[in-house]
C-alpha cells in the first residue's frame, strides 16, 4: 500500500501536477522575531513579504483575502496573532493537488486519513489559548505542520508529537526544506513521532497544550503536563463537526487544583466556524446567509 | 380465452425447467451483486452511499425497459444474440466495474468541500450501474418472450433472488467481504449455462466457461498482481488508524453475516470513554496497555478492557458508568449489551453479587468466548464465577423475565470510541425506546436504579435531550406521573451524560452521595430531586441555539459573532484592514454555567412538570423521544427547516446521513419519473394511442412496485425488534418475503380465468393485512422476542407469508393479462415502472420511517395496494380494434 501511493504521488507529480507547482523562492532574509510584516496596508504587505520572504504573490493575495476574512470574523484579536496568521506559509503544508484551495476555509485531505484544519478554526484556537512570547507550547497531532509553523511565530518553543509515522516524516522533512531554505524560525518546533496521548515529559511541563486530533476524554498525562493556569484546547467530533473543548486547570480557593471544562467561545452560543467562503481569490459572502 | 402474441418465438405456454432455473439464478446474481456491493461501501467507507449507488444503480431495470418498450420490435427480433451479449457481459462487468470502482474512491467528509468528490461519486454510480444493465437486460428478454407463462417465469425470478440472497448471507459465514463478489460469479456461470441448455446454444457454454474463469482470475489475481486494493479502505475508518500505528497487530479476525470483525493490540489504543478529568491528579495509578480495539466492518474502535490487578482498579471510580455502585453494594446487576465488555468488568470491579450480560450480535460473543486471544486478555470475563450470559438482547429478555435487578446498566452500548466521520448511519437503536425503557424499569427491584450513559458530543445537544425525553416518558409508563424525585443526571462538557432512574425515588442520603460524587468528578449538576434550575436565561438560550444554525450571524452579541457579510467582504477586498475598537469582553470571559448544561438543566425541569412539549417546539432541533415506531437517534433536522439547511451542509455533518436518505429519494424520484416518462414521450401518440386506460395502468404498477418493496425494506426495521440483528432481520424477510411472493406468483394462475372477481378481494386483504400489521405487528414481534431463537425465525415466516403470499398476485395477474391481450409495449413497460417505483419506494422508506415513524410505512403500502384495486380493470381492457373475445373474463 505504502509503496504504491509513494510510487503514484511520485508519478501523479511528475506528470501531471509538476507544472502547477509554484516556483517557491528561497527565503532572503532571516526573521528577527521582533519584527512584523504591515497588518493594515495589502501593497505594502505584499511588498514585505517578497522583499524579506521571498514568498510568491499569488499566495501572498490568497493569505491576504483569508487575513481579511478571519481579522472580520475576529478570529484573530490582537497583532501578536495577526502576525502569526500573515506570516505562516500555509501553502507549504498542504498537498501539491490542495495548492489552489490552500487558504479556502474548509479542512483538507493530507493522506492517513488526517487534515490540515481550515484557517478560520487555526487561528480561533492558537487566539485562544493566547500564547506569549516565551511560552513553551506542546502541539499533540502535528498532521501537516501548519499549527506548529503558525505557533512558531508567537513563541521560541514548540514541542510538537504526530502519532503516524509517515506522515511525522514527512512533515519533519518539510520543516526542515524550510528551513534550509531561511525559514530559520521553524528551528524552534521540535518534532517527534510518538503516541501524544503520553505527552512529553521530558519537555514539560507545558504553559499551553494544543491538542488536534479526537480521543474519547482528556489524556490524564496531559493534564499532568500542565503547568497550573495553563490551557488546554482539544477539539471534540469527527472532521468538520468538531466543537473545541477548552480545559483550564487551576487552583481553587481551597487550594485544590480543578479542571474547568468550556469551550473556546467561553460558553456563548455563536455560529460555529466556518463563517466565510472564499472563491479564487474573493469573498462571497458568508456560509451563514 | 387468449389471443395470440404478436412476439414470435416466445417459450410457449409451458417452458423447461432449465429456463426457470436459468431464470431464478441470473436474478439471484443480481440480488447477491446488490448485496455484496453494499457490503463492500459498508466495510470500505460508508454503508449509507453504499445504498444511494445500489438503488440508482438497479434504476438499470427502469431504462432497460423503457428502451426496450420504445424499440420493442428490433430486441424482439435480435432476442438469441442480445440474450448472449448481456450473459457474456454480466460477470465481466461486475468484477471490471468493482476494481475500478475501488481506484476511484469518493470520500463523503469532504463532498461539500472538495468539487472532485462529485465527480468520483458519479463515476461510482456509472460504474456500478454496467452490470445491472446487463442482468437487466437478460431479464427484459426472458420477460418479453415469456409474456403467456409470466406468471411462471416470475415464481422462478422471486424464488430465485430469495434463495440466492440467502446463499449470499451464508456464505458471508466463509468469505471475506472482498470475495464475496465471487458469489453472484458463480450464480451467473451457473445460470448461463442452463440458460444456454434451455436454448439449445450449446456453443456458448464453453463461452461462458472461459470468461466465468476470466472474471474470476482477475477478481482474484489482478488486485496482487497491480498492487490495488479489491476494497478501498478510506483512510477516515477506524481501522485505518489502527493499521498505521507502529505497533500494531491484528489478533482477531472473523467473519459472519453479523459483519466483519477485527480486533487490534496497540499500546497507541486509549480509551477512558467519560473519564473524569480529576483522573489525572487523584488516580494512583494509570492502567497501562488496558486495551485492545474492537472494529466491526471497519468501523470502531471499541474498547475491549483487560483484566484491571487490584491496584490498578480505582480507574472505575472515574469512569461515569460507575455512578449506580455509589448507592448500591453487592448488587444484582443486568448489563444490558456487552460491547467490549466494560460495563461488565466495571460491574464485577464494584462488587456485584451477581452480573447477567445480554449481548445480541453473536458474532461479538463467539469471539469473547472462544477466541484464545480475548479469553486470556479479559480473564476470560464471560466465564466468570457469578456472571451469566443471555444470548441475545438484554432488550428482549428484561421484557419477558420474572428476576428483578438492583442494576440495570445501558452504557455506551454499541457504541465506538470515537464517532464514526462522515455522518451517522440512521440505525434502529431498539435498546433506547420508550418501550424498552418502561421494561428495564419495571425490570428493577422496588429500590433498584437504572443507569443510562450516552456520549454528549454535540453543540447545540441532540441526543442527549432525545434520551432525557424517552426516559421521562418510560418512566410515567412505569411508575406513574411524578418522577421528580426518581432521577438524578449529571454530564461532563462534550463527553458524556448519565441518567440514574431510581424506581422508589432517591433518599436524600443518596442524593447526597451523588451530588458529592459529582462534584468530586468536575462533573456538571444537571437534575436531582430539588433541583432549582435558573429559567430566566430560557427563552434566550432556545433562540440563541436557533440562530447558531440558521441566524445570519447579525444577532448573537458577544466577541466571537460572525460579522455582517457586507463587513467582510468590504474587509476582504479593501487594501486596507483596519482595526475596530473591541467593546466586546475577551473571549475568557464564561458565563457560570455553559449553554448546553443549561439547556439540560431546562429540559429536565420541563420533563418533571410536563411542560417540555413547550420548550421542544422552541428548540432548534426535533429532540423527539425515540419509540418502537422511530428508534433514530438522528432525523435532528426538522423537516420544514430542510430547504434551509441546503447552503450550510457543513454545519451539520452528523445530519447528512439523515439529508442522504432526501437526497437519495430526491434523485430517485427525478431519475425514475424521468425513465418512466421517456416511453410517453416517445410513444403516447402513437405506440399507446391503442391502449385504453393507460394511465390508470401505470397507476396500477406504480402502486405494485412501491408498495411491495416499502413491505420488504419496512419489515426489516420492524423485525430487528424480535430479531435483535438487522443482518438476520434482511435475511428471513428477503427469502420469505420473495419465496411466499413466487408462491404467490405460481398459484396466480389459476386466478387468471376469474381475475375481475378474485383480484379485488386479494387487493382487499393486502391492504388490511399491512395496515393493520402497521398498527399490531409490534405487538406480536415483542411476544415473539422471548421465544428461543428457532421459534423466533419459524414466527417470523409465519407473519410473513399471508401478505407476501397474496403480494405475488397482482404483478403476474396483470403482466400475464397485458401479455395475453397483446400489449407487449405496455407489458416492457409496466415492468419498467414497476422496477422504477420500486427506486422511489425503497428510498422513501427510511424518511417516512424518521418523519412519521414506521408504522406509517406499513400503512402507505397497505394504501398502495388498495389504490391499485380499482386501477386493475384498465389493466383488462382489450387493444382498441381487438375482438372483445380477446378480453379476459
């Protein structure tokens, strides 16, 4: 099975899907981690990016459309965030057939059975658990990379842990194409492959817990992990029918550590995601209308 | 008495026995092919497409016969060599069309999203429709020069696919799902050469020999030999994931009509289904490796638990199922389904003097009682001193048994670990009705408890509130009209939800333990006997979950709303984002209690002061209890929302199984009204202008096609009840219903020469014997449940063969009597139409089940057939310029 679909990607790609691909160029400049790219101005974030990046301009304006819709949609609140969303490659992470739709709202097929979550809920959740500079982040279910990229523009450290080994190759291979080619700031994910459902102690313990694939409760482990006052957010159901679960651990009143179980829109009862559809390059209204 | 038919070189007016059983085996190969894909979509993604493409695939009937009406006289003329032609083709096709099939999987979680899935649907659909093209088209042939003996040659049809549907089922006992194709092979080799004995075409049996080795080979070779799969196994089914953990290892496998089961050894399996949160800290100790995984055609996990050392079995305490052993010591416990065996292990662990487990898919109890591997793993549970086991379900047996119980569990009953992708199946779930409910109540000792736990993993909640409604009721069916202080409920944010039913009400001791449990667990309140909920939030609450589905987004309030369109669009597309001022609080900030605890809390005080007729009305879905007439825990969508729900599919990815079986009827009826209509097009004019009443003859088949199949597909539902597994349910119906039927269909003869006197009463009986089984059959199927399995099956046939005996009737009746009258093109079409409404009947039956219940079924198919009562006499009508001596008496 593994044999056959290594060989049909690779003659899929060769074939057929080659010329689609986009002519990525090596990032020029390495990132120094106080910098941002302009939030407010399309030109001159394009500019930005082609100049210190590298990135490709047809990308660049489908990044900037979905930018636009998630600032709207206010999955992303503060700068801190809005920069991460701008500067995370997300065309790097998913499937040569997937390029065209890379920054669509709707989750994506990655092989193994396991998908690159939409932008919309990515950024929803890393807002929520609101990372600092600083803050050491483990990611359980690396899948395609894009979360831990993403969390790699708002902290020095990510831990991140994929259970499929394929597919943990493979995105570990994909990091570090990146950062050979100056995506330096991908240095600070550590990867492995191994059952998240441990954690990993070594690391630990963590301020925040990223957690992106579907299990029956919460791993004990995990909460062990967790530094008190520290988040953990997990989404619960089957693909696009996810509602995510967030879990405080604290310490009461009594001195008494207590779970405190929510969800990221802190119990209010909202239009779940995906709000906005984009076609090509535009929006179109919204999913809701 | 007959006149001569216009087709020459018909059968004559007797036929050999080699042509009925050619007859009976081609059409058995189609059933057992109908079958077999159908299994394949069930084990290679999903059983619910599986449905949709088998019944527009066997829409090949409908436009073979409508083509075959438009040109009546050219197929007529080339019958020998378009008889071979479909022959040679079937078997080919079905082995071609499956493996290429199989290379173009279509996965339904991402069809709203990815515009391919289309595609490789449809393409499935094409494929999947060559074969029943061809075995169509054999069977129009043998049906157009049969047209004086097609009474006959119907028996053989009916007997045939009934007696090969079974031979299909039986031999799910030997063959992987994947070769079961190698089934309907070997029926179609076999009912070719006697077809070509019948003919007296010797030269073709060697023919077909070769291409019967043919298919085979390739069916069995070429997979290995091109490294393709024979089933596309999605990679979203559970045991795709279990495949790929490093470790992991197949230690079961077995195969039987109750599905395919297979179990897996990882140390990547983790189960806790509930498990308290506080685990993490006040847990000693962790059971490692507790598990193996459970999938049933591919679906799953189940958790199957091993045997817990004693210092490993705190672990329960956190588990939700251990709510009732609070109460109770040394009790009495009924463990309603087995599973994996959890709830069991859990009920020894807590100290039950004695456990009695129920389990109804024999093909999970053979396994756990005989396969080396589960017997060593689980401490060989089902032979534990002081547990017994009951054979079938616990549903069944709590209804007809003396013994009453200090415990009576239903936890997560067949249940995976994690909800399956892709929508969920709309499945008779027996075990949580009303009736059951009201019977493992009464099942209780005068102080015994009833503890329900059910997955609460959906925002806004559905199932929950469904299981909150039923057990409401059952308990006023069993204990009279005030439950106040009978129930406490507690659940945990998107995990689970438990409900304790106490038969003498709680004490406040127990009240208070439960309450201190609860607490201790960081499990949410969410009814006890004194509960005072807050209602001031209520009618908010209710609106609020309205508009998540189908608001505009305009009016929540809060920091997460979806701004107005206009706002992002105007976002989007301006060069520039700026930044609005946040005047709502940051996400953090959380009202107290969450919404669907809330919303639970209300349903409950509803429940006790009988006002949640109110509050349902207001709620955004239909959380109607489940009964014995609609066991779905699904049909959430109301139906006079469904136009709305069309442009946010995504919203509601658990529904679709439920928006499939619209869907499915939808494209039924368009595409079968569509084959109906061609031959009307093509011909009203001119091939019809000589038939009189030919409008009230399409009535009349209409009638016949939608109404047998609704019996056949409606008593599957309904026999589950007594059956206890739908595998076997399909089984006695589809052989009974099709053996009575050709029964029927043979005696139907000697009703031809007095068919205007004897038809009207058969169509009378037919009619109150369905509506009135609509209103009764229940009844009996209940009383027949705890009778031992033998006298089961033998009480089934019994209720079968009146209707279905008398259902072969009409359909040779009338095809026999256009044949004789010399409407050959409203013979090939009545057929058509037949097979056509057949389509529409069978799609129609799983919405008019979860709309109006399946009593309902019964009923508009006892209504079918009385319509076609008065639609029987244009059937009669001679040919316009025929002698009237050409009528039939």
């Amino acid at each position: 099975m593994m044999d056959r679909r290594n060989f049909l990607a690779g003659s899929a790609s060769l074939l057929a899907l080659a010329p689609a691909l986009p002519a990525f160029a090596a990032v020029p400049k390495a990132w120094d981690r106080k910098s941002s790219p302009p939030l407010n101005n399309a030109e001159a974030f394009f500019k930005w990016a082609v100049e210190e990046r590298g990135e490709d301009m047809k990308y660049l304006r489908m990044r900037w459309a979905r930018y636009g819709a998630v600032v709207a949609n206010k999955d992303v609140l503060d700068d801190r965030n809005k920069r991460a969303f701008l500067m995370a490659p997300r065309e790097h992470f998913v499937l040569p057939k997937n390029l065209s739709r890379a920054y669509e709202h709707a989750f994506l097929d990655i092989d193994y059975g396991v998908t690159i979550s939409g932008p919309h809920i990515v950024s929803r959740m890393t807002q929520v658990i609101d990372v600092k500079e600083g803050d050491k982040v483990l990611e359980i279910g690396t899948g395609s990379g894009y979360q831990s990229s993403y969390l790699a523009y708002l902290t020095d450290k990510v831990w991140t842990i994929e259970i499929i080994k394929p597919l943990a190759e493979r995105t570990r291979a994909t990091y570090d194409k990146l950062i050979g080619e100056g995506y330096t700031e991908f240095k600070n994910i550590q990867s492995k492959n191994a059952d998240g459902y441990y954690g990993w102690e070594e690391a630990g313990p963590f301020d925040k817990i990223i957690v992106t694939c579907g299990i029956d409760h919460i791993p004990p482990p995990l909460l062990q992990q967790l530094n008190v006052g520290g988040t953990i957010i997990i989404p619960v159901g089957p693909p696009g029918a996810q509602r995510v679960l967030k879990v405080i651990k604290e310490k009461g009143p009594d001195g008494e550590i207590k779970v405190t179980r929510s969800d990221i829109y802190g119990g209010r009862i909202v239009p779940f995601v995906p709000f906005t559809k984009l076609e090509g390059d535009e929006i179109k209204g919204t999913h809701n209308k | 008495m007959t006149q001569p038919s216009a087709v020459a070189g018909g059968f004559g007016e007797r036929g050999s026995l080699a042509l009925y059983c050619a007859v009976g085996l081609i059409a058995g190969a189609v059933i057992a092919l109908q079958i077999s894909i159908m299994r394949i979509f069930a084990v290679g993604s999903w059983a619910h497409f599986g449905s949709l493409v088998v019944s527009l695939a066997m829409l090949g009937f409908g436009l073979t016969s409508a083509v075959m009406c438009i040109s009546t006289k050219w197929f007529d003329q080339h019958w020998r060599g378009l008889s071979t032609l479909a022959l040679m083709l079937f078997g080919p096709l079905a082995v071609a069309s499956n493996l290429i099939a199989q290379q173009f999987p279509f996965n339904a979680i991402f069809l709203v999203s990815d515009p391919a899935q289309k595609w490789r649907l449809a393409l499935n659909f094409v494929l999947y429709l060559t074969p029943f093209l061809a075995g169509a088209l054999f069977l129009g042939i043998v049906f157009l020069k049969a047209q004086k003996i097609f009474n006959r040659v119907y028996f053989a049809d009916l007997v045939g696919s009934g007696i090969c549907g079974m031979c299909l089922l039986l031999s799910m006992y030997g063959l992987r799902p994947d070769d079961l194709m190698l089934v309907p092979l070997g029926l179609w080799v076999l009912g070719s050469v006697l077809w070509f004995v019948s003919v007296g075409s010797m030269g073709n049996i060697a023919a077909i020999g070769v291409m019967a080795v043919l298919s085979a080979a390739a069916h069995l070779m070429l997979p290995s030999l091109l490294n393709i799969p024979k089933i596309a196994i999605s990679d979203y089914k559970g045991v795709s994931y279990a495949r790929k953990f490093p470790d992991s290892k197949r230690v079961m496998e077995s195969t039987s009509p109750f599905g395919y089961l297979e179990v897996y050894s990882s140390s990547y399996l983790h189960f806790a289904p509930g498990l308290s949160d506080n685990a993490g800290f006040n847990l000693p100790k962790m059971p490692k490796d507790a598990y193996l995984g459970l999938y049933s055609d591919s679906e799953g996990p189940s958790g199957i638990i091993r045997e817990l050392p004693a210092d490993e079995t705190a672990y329960y305490r956190f588990l939700p199922m251990f709510y009732p052993y609070l109460i109770k010591q040394k009790p009495e416990t009924f463990v309603v389904q087995f599973g994996g065996g959890l709830s069991t292990a859990l009920a020894i662990a807590a100290g039950s003097s004695s456990v009695t487990v129920a389990e109804g898919d024999r093909g999970v109890l053979n396994a756990f009682r005989t396969q080396k591997v589960l017997r060593d793993f689980t401490g060989d549970i089902l032979h534990k001193p002081g547990v017994s086991v009951i054979d079938y379900d616990g549903r069944i047996y709590l209804a007809g048994v003396r013994d009453k119980f200090d415990i009576v569990d239903l936890s997560l009953a067949d249940s995976a670990g994690l909800s399956s992708p892709g929508g969920f199946a709309i499945i008779e779930k027996y075990a949580y009705t009303r009736e059951a409910m009201a019977n493992y109540m009464r099942a209780l000792k005068p102080s015994g408890v009833l503890s329900v736990t059910l997955w609460n993993k959906e925002e806004p909640p559905k199932s929950v509130l469904k299981l909150y409604a039923t057990m409401a009721a059952a308990a006023r069916d069993a204990g009279g009209p005030d439950i106040s202080k009978k129930f406490f409920v507690a659940s945990a944010y998107l995990s689970t939800a438990t409900v304790l039913y106490k038969r003498d009400g709680f004490t406040d001791g127990e009240i208070a333990t439960l309450r201190k449990h609860t607490s201790a667990m960081s499990f949410d309140e969410v009814y006890s006997p004194g509960f005072k909920p807050d209602l001031s939030q209520q009618a908010t609450i209710l609106e609020d979950y309205r508009n998540q589905i189908f608001g505009s987004g305009q009016q929540q309030t809060g920091p997460a709303d979806a701004p107005p369109p206009e706002t992002a669009k105007d976002v989007a597309d301006s060069p520039d984002i700026i930044d609005k001022p946040d005047d709502a609080p940051p996400p953090d900030a959380k009202p107290d209690v969450l919404p669907s605890t809330q919303l639970g809390r209300i349903a409950w005080q509803a429940h006790v002061t009988g006002t949640w007729a109110d509050v349902a009305r207001d709620y955004v879905f239909d959380t109607r209890m489940l009964t014995n007439a609609q066991p779905y825990f699904a049909a959430y969508v109301k139906v006079a929302d469904l136009p709305l729900v069309t442009d946010r599919l995504d919203l509601l990815q658990d529904e679709w199984g439920f928006l499939l079986i619209w869907a499915t009827l939808g494209v039924a009826c368009v595409a079968a009204l569509s084959l109906v209509l061609l031959p009307l097009i093509f011909g009203w004019r001119t091939i019809f202008s000589r038939y009189p009443g030919k409008g009230r003859t399409i009535i009349y088949f209409a009638c016949l096609g939608l109404g047998y199949i609704m019996v056949e597909v409606g008593l599957i539902a309904h026999f589950i009840l007594a059956l206890g597994n739908a595998t076997i349910s399909a089984s006695v119906l589809i052989t009974g219903m099709l053996i009575f039927s050709g029964l029927g269909s043979f005696v139907s003869e000697r009703a031809l020469p007095n068919a205007r006197a004897i038809m009207p009463v058969i169509f009378a009986i037919i009619g109150a014997i369905l509506i009135s089984y609509g209103f009764f059959i229940d009844h009996a199927l209940n009383a027949i449940g705890s009778l031992s399995y033998g006298w089961r099956l033998l009480w089934c046939f019994v209720l079968i063969a009146p209707p279905a005996f008398l259902m072969g009737f009409p359909m040779p009746v009338a095809m026999t009597s256009l044949g004789r009258l010399g409407k050959e093109h409203m013979y090939l079409w009545a057929w058509g139409i037949n097979g056509c409404f057949s389509v529409i009947g069978a799609a129609l039956v799983p919405v008019l089940a979860t709309s109006f219940g399946l009593h309902s079924v019964l009923a508009v198919s006892g209504c079918a057939y009385l319509l076609a009562l008065p639609m029987f006499y244009a059937v009669l009508k001679p040919l316009e310029g025929a002698s009237p001596a050409g009528a039939i008496a």
